[in-house]
C-alpha cells in the first residue's frame, strides 16, 4: 500500500510541475473533452486505422469498419454494413452496406469497402492487419451495396480481423501509392470518415478536435465537440479530469479508490482481455534451454504482485487464456518457487550462459503502475541470479524496434507486453505463430515452436464451433509446457467519467475496441 502511495504522488506531482495545456472550448457545455489515448489501450499520435495496434476508441469516433462488437464484447454487429453471412463453408462472408456518405458528402459505396480491404491487405501501406488477413482469396463488389469477401482456407477469426478495418474513401486516398500512404499528412490534416464526428483540427503533442457531423446517418450527435486531449502519463490526465479540464480518462487499478464513492465521477471497470506476460526473445541463445524459462516463471511471484500492486484487480495466467473453458485441466500452474528456479538455473548451467550480465526488458507500458510492477519483477529476478534492466518507451518507439525485420536483438532479449486473448481467442495467433514473424506479422518474440504452430493453425481452421473450444485448449497446453511467453496475468481496466457526462459508452476493450460506443448520444448535463 505505502508502495502505491508514493508511486502516484510522485508521478501526480510530475503532472502538476510539468502543468497541462488547456485546449480551446473545452469548457464549453457542448463539448466532451477526453483523454481517449491514456493508457495501454490508447496510442497517442497516431491518425492511421491501418497502423492502430490500439487507439481504437478515439479512431472510432470518426472512423468506422464494417462490423464492430457489441459493448459487452460479444457478439459482432453491423456497423457500416446492415446486415452480413458467412457461409456454410465458413469461406464466404457477404455485407449488406448501409446508406452513407463520406464527411464531404459523397456517397459510401462497396468500392470504398474494396478499397479499404485492399490496403488493409497490403502490407506495403503500413498495414498491421495484412498478416491477419492472409486467407483472403478475393474480394468482390457486385453492386453499390455488396461486398463479398472470399477466404481460400477457413480463418475462425476473420470476422474479429474485420471489426479493425476501418472504412476509407477511395476518392481521397486512390491518387497516394500504397508505399507513401502510412506517413502521408492527410491523416492528420484532412482525414473523412463516416462517422458522428469529423475531424477539424491537430495540434501537435496537445489536442485533437472533432467536430458533430449533422447529416450522420444515425442522427445529429447531441455535442458539437469531442476532443482527445493528450497526456504524459495517467497521473497528469486524472489531474486535468479534476480540475474539471476533461471528463473522461483511463485510470491505473492503484488510482481507483480515490474515485469511488465521490459522486462527482463514476468508475467503469472490465476484464481487459489482455494478457501480459514477459516475452522471450527467440532470437537471443540465452533462452533457448526450456529450463531457463521455466525458471522466470517459479520466479515471479505472481500472487503477490497482484495483492499488492494491482489490489486483487488481476487473475493469473499459465498460458494466453484465463476463460475457464480455454483453460485445460493438469496444466502447470507455475506456483511461486525460487528454489526451484535456482536449481533449474543451474542445471541450464546459467552461469556460462548469461550469468549475471544485463538483459535488457523492454516495454510500451509508461503508467506509475507498470514501473512498480516491472521494479518487482526486475527484484524477484534478480534473487535467483539473472539480471534484467527494464526499459520504457512509448508505442511507435516499440514498435519500430520489435517489428524491425532486421532487429537488434539486444535492445529487447525480453519484452513486458500485452496481447489480446479475447473476445476472439484466436486473436494470440498473429503474436506466436512462426508465420507471423516481422515483417509478416507481429510476432515480436520470434517464436518458432512446431508444435505451437500446429496447434494454432488447427484451432483456427476448425469449422465446427462446438470444437473450436478443444483446440485452442490444446494451443493452451502447449504454451504451458513449451512457453514462448512467460505469461504473468490479465488485469482488469478502468475508465473513469464525470457523472455530468450523460449516455456515455466505454468498454475496456483491448486495443480500446472498437465496440459500439454511440458516440453520437453523448452528452453534457449540469
């Protein structure tokens, strides 16, 4: 507890020193201002849909895709398309789309949506969804209203590929070459979209304005401004929400308390679907003995992390999945044991191996609350011999070293990150299939685990839903015993927003969604 006091003074005190930026109209009762992008499912700075690994539901808001979850992440919903099939054969996969216009008027058609699908596939255009989109054989537009989309093998996650796709005019974008388009300024000075809100204004590292898009196709929106404010760290975006500067933003576990009770906020927790675990680096000869990284697990006090830090607010994890039907029976749960991984250590012969030079632990994750948990890692480590040194950085900085096809490999031996098991489990696939390694796709680790291969690919061909649960439990028993990771928990998020904000939607989704947040019904009252 005395831990995470002084962690959030110290960094609430930062916040204050360094002061915060007001944008302008954000008191203005029509105008919701936000910190969309704090936390580990925002990504700040970036305007790119094809790039987003998260920042989803500030995207959303002037973005959409086809289809979309619902806002308890179940099931998946039409958005831009009214209506869609999938076939019996589960390798086609039709969209009935909706009437609607882009932010300058003309009119959505299906060959935006087979634009769209084409850059989506293209890793050239800086798309992080072409790996996910692999077993697309063809894309058909028929008519002004469908877009037929055909897989050459069926893929049990496509739909889920499909809710990330966001929509994009092909009057606007044609005339770019798909190789310039990723850093192109269009992004952050001109964007359209279809949705409630459109954007009108960037000011660098400040704010980002949108403004009520009034010929919406689900209706005026009932503000007339959204603004996305941006924030160093949470402690600086929870100072701002109080003094009254925004009304929503994402708050660490560790932050929660000070929140309840007070009638002025209301708390919006969930399950954040993420997993976080330590990834092993593949490429480094120092993890190659299964000892060694049996060793990081008995090493970790994960119990203990989660009384302390997360305040209960996590569940451990002893492969991607923590859902009681993914989780097979027997499996190793990695019960806190330092002696044991001494001695696992030494047989490795650990000494000759690394011994106690620094491995570097790389991390995206900036908040007070990762800094505490990395420092107790980085301690519980260093009690049976090995020496990792963690360092932050934000998102594009991650990204760039870890996705490099050519990386340097002693800038990230180790990784501390999330990934995605749900709601689509097959979603971990992209993060440790052999096929999925940059620059195809982001299989950071480099993981090359035969048996893991096979069993991803199985769970993702099987047709049969009712067996689909059996496969990824075997992906699960793999990951257990051969750990590519070493998976340390899911947590759950928290959101936090003023209680003046009425009809307000946010989902701790991973990524920040998308899911169906009805920005257009968000409002302001006394």
């Amino acid at each position: 507890m005395k831990l995470r006091m002084i962690a959030s003074a110290l960094a609430l005190s930062a916040a204050l020193i360094g002061g915060v930026t007001l944008a302008p109209a954000a008191a203005q009762s029509a105008t919701l201002s936000g910190g969309f992008d704090v936390g580990p499912g925002g990504f700040q700075g970036n305007f790119n849909p094809l790039a987003a690994t998260a920042g989803f539901t500030w995207l959303s808001v002037y973005f959409e895709p086809l289809v979309t979850y619902d806002e308890k992440l179940q099931k998946v919903v039409g958005v831009l398309a009214d209506s869609y099939e999938v076939s019996s054969d589960q390798l086609t996969y039709t969209f009935k789309l909706a009437d609607a216009k882009w932010h300058d008027g003309k009119p959505f058609t299906s060959k935006d949506a087979k634009f769209t699908m084409g850059l989506a596939m293209d890793a050239k255009s800086g798309s992080v969804l072409a790996a996910r989109l692999k077993a697309v054989s063809s894309v058909e537009a028929p008519d002004d209203h469908t877009l037929i989309v055909k897989l050459s093998a069926p893929s049990a996650s496509t739909l889920d590929t499909m809710t990330k796709v966001m929509m994009l005019p092909e009057h606007a974008l044609s005339s770019i070459p798909a190789d310039q388009l990723a850093k192109n300024a269009w992004w952050s000075t001109s964007p359209i979209g279809t949705g409630p809100f459109k954007f009108t204004k960037y000011v660098t590292d400040q704010y980002v304005e949108l403004a009520a898009n009034t010929d919406y196709r689900g209706g005026k929106p009932a503000l007339e401004r959204v603004i996305n404010r941006y924030f160093a760290n949470p402690a600086a975006a929870i100072a701002a929400l109080r003094a009254g500067e925004i009304q929503f933003t994402y708050v660490d576990s560790n932050d929660v308390s000070t929140f309840k009770g007070d009638e002025a906020f209301k708390v919006i927790e969930g399950d954040s679907f993420v997993v976080n675990y330590l990834g092993f680096n593949h490429e480094s000869p120092i993890w190659k003995d299964p000892r060694v990284r049996k060793a990081v697990m008995y090493a970790i006090n994960r119990d203990a992390i989660i009384k302390s830090l997360y305040a209960g607010a996590a569940k451990p994890a002893n492969c991607a999945y923590v859902a009681d039907r993914l989780v097979p029976q027997g499996i190793d749960p990695y019960a806190y044991d330092p002696e044991k991984a001494k001695q696992l250590l030494d047989e490795a012969g650990w000494s000759q191996i690394n011994g106690d030079k620094p491995i570097t632990l790389l991390t995206y994750y900036t908040t007070p609350l990762a800094t505490n948990v990395l420092a107790a890692v980085q301690a519980m480590l260093s009690q049976v011999g090995i020496n990792v040194v963690p360092r932050a950085v934000d998102t594009p900085t991650y990204n760039s070293i870890v996705l490099n096809p050519k990386p340097d490999v002693a800038q990230f031996q180790l990784v501390y990150a999330g990934l995605q098991s749900g709601p689509d489990a097959g979603s971990i696939n992209v993060g440790l299939n052999e096929k999925q390694i940059p620059p195809a796709g982001p299989n950071v680790v480099r993981a090359r685990m035969p048996e893991l291969n096979k069993a991803l690919d199985a769970a993702l061909a099987e047709p049969d839903a009712s067996k689909r649960d059996g496969r990824y439990q075997d992906v699960c028993k793999v990951m257990n015993s051969d750990l590519p990771w070493a998976t340390l928990w899911v947590a759950n998020r928290y959101g936090v927003v003023s209680s003046k904000v009425k009809d307000f939607i946010w989902t701790p989704a991973p990524g920040g969604g998308p899911y169906q947040a009805h920005p257009e019904k968000w409002s302001l009252g006394e």
